[in-house]
C-alpha cells in the first residue's frame, strides 16, 4: 500500500437554507439542508499534471489509486509510491509518484484530460483512444437472486451522505452472499467506482469474489471500468446503454440492471444465476 499524506479533514456537505414554496398553498418557508461538497480535484503523477476532476472530498487515496488503475496509468497498487494530498485555494492537489517503470510508460503516453463530475472521456483526441479494459481472467461467478437482493437493501442503509444531501452517487462491493462490505459515494458516478477500486486494490481483495453495485445507469464507463479491476459482475439500479452492453458481452461480464425490490433485468450471464426453476 502507498504511503500517503493528507494535509486536513475536508467537508463533504454544506450546510445552506433554502426557501421551500408550496404550489397548492404559495406558503414559503425557509428550511435547513444538505449540499454534497464538489471540489476540483487536480491529480498530479511525478510533478506533472494529469487531470482535473469535480469530486467528492472524501476517500480521496482511494480515488487516486482507483483513477490511476482504470486510466491505465498503473497496473498494481505498488506501481504507485506514494500519495500526498494538499488543499489549495481554487481546490485539491493530489500528487502520486510513480515506480520508475510506471512513470516512463507514462511519460509516454498522450493524454489531456479535463472533465466534469466524472467525466472519464474528455480530452481523448479520438475514438480510437477511447480507453479499454486489459482482457479480463477468470471464471464469472454463479449468483443468487436473493443475495443481490440482499446487497441491495444493505446499500439502501449504508449510504450516509446521500442520506444527508439526496445528491450523490453510491459504488459497493458485496461478496457472493450478498454482505455489502464496501461502499464509497461521490457527486460522480465514475468517482464513487474509482474510489470503491482503490479501496478494494489496497486492500487486496480478489475480483472474483464478489460483485459491484452502482446507484445510476450503466454506462460503457463504468462497464470498463469494472473490468480493469478484474470483476465479472455488475449490478446497476437504472438500464443500461447500447455501448456498456456491448461491452459486457465482450468482456463477458454478468451485467445486471434494472435492480428492484422486486425485479432485476439480466443482460448478460443469464446462465450465471441460480434460479429454483433453471427453465423460468
């Protein structure tokens, strides 16, 4: 695991008081709220700037460990030295040395990146430098209904700031029984995925031993993204698109969207999933 520094506790809500007003009645009324805190996050690899993030300020080794893996830019988490974050007046630097190896394969890569909330794509020059996964190994797991079932409504209760601002994004990990053991929340989507990635790279879990659970639509994103770290299953609560299912099927990856109480929609690796009735 890198050593890493940070440099204060930085707020991940804001206090405000807006002004509710009600259509059938015209009454006003100032209230007492929560906003999700969004900094732009300057992410720096041996001095040299890389990218420019709005994310949550929280859990920020673990975005800049999971940012570097599914960028590509590091392949382990000890191809990452060390990690040191500083508040800044117009944000949040987040400086990462590199292994020697790493750093010059870096280096020769072509890359700007400056996004919005998330934004994984912006700056590429074309489509062919639209980022994908390394082939992914294994065997996908078989699954139970139930136990997504299960993980899902952990995830409902272990979502603390979305609890206090109704704004923000959650990524979890449950393992094959459905114990939600990881959750990481940021404004982006992308951001939760990356940080809930480096949670799981520095603590060494295995990829096949467990699924990932996303609050949003299944992007192609988040698809690649989830392949980079090795996972073959993937549940989100809305659809997917055309491109994340493409590649799902490419990567072979049990894809599962669509998660209700009382439903989920299976759009890849039906065979995966254990059912009472195999013919239903």
């Amino acid at each position: 695991m890198p050593r890493s520094k940070t440099r204060s506790v930085l707020p991940v809500s804001v206090e405000v008081r807006p002004h509710v007003i009600s259509f059938g009645s015209g009454s006003c009324l100032s209230v007492e709220r929560f906003v999700p805190a969004e900094e732009p996050v300057n992410i720096v690899y041996a001095g040299m700037p890389f990218a420019v993030m709005m994310a949550s300020p929280a859990d920020l080794e673990d975005f800049a460990v999971g940012f570097s893996l599914t960028e590509g830019v590091i392949g382990q988490v000890d191809d990452i030295r060390s990690i040191h974050i500083e508040r800044e007046e117009r944000g949040i630097k987040i400086m990462m040395d590199l292994s020697s190896e790493r750093l010059h394969a870096h280096l020769a890569r072509k890359r700007a990146l400056a996004g919005g909330t998330g934004c994984g794509l912006c700056g590429i020059e074309d489509l062919d430098a639209l980022p994908k996964a390394r082939p992914v190994s294994g065997h996908a797991p078989s699954l139970s209904p139930e136990h997504v079932l299960k993980a899902l409504a952990a995830l409902e209760v272990n979502q603390p700031l979305n609890e206090a601002t109704h704004a923000v994004h959650a990524a979890a990990w449950a393992d094959l029984g459905g114990n939600v053991c990881a959750v990481r929340e940021d404004v982006g989507r992308h951001n939760a995925l990356d940080k809930l990635i480096g949670a799981l790279l520095r603590s060494s879990t295995p990829p096949n031993e467990g699924f990932f659970i996303m609050t949003s639509r299944c992007s192609y994103e988040l698809v690649e993204k989830v392949a980079s770290f090795g996972g073959r299953t993937l549940v989100t609560i809305s659809a997917p698109t055309s491109l994340a299912l493409e590649r799902a099927r490419l990567h072979d990856m049990t894809l599962i969207a669509l998660a209700r109480h009382d439903t989920m929609t299976v759009f890849h690796g039906r065979e995966r999933l254990s059912l009472p009735d195999a013919s239903s």
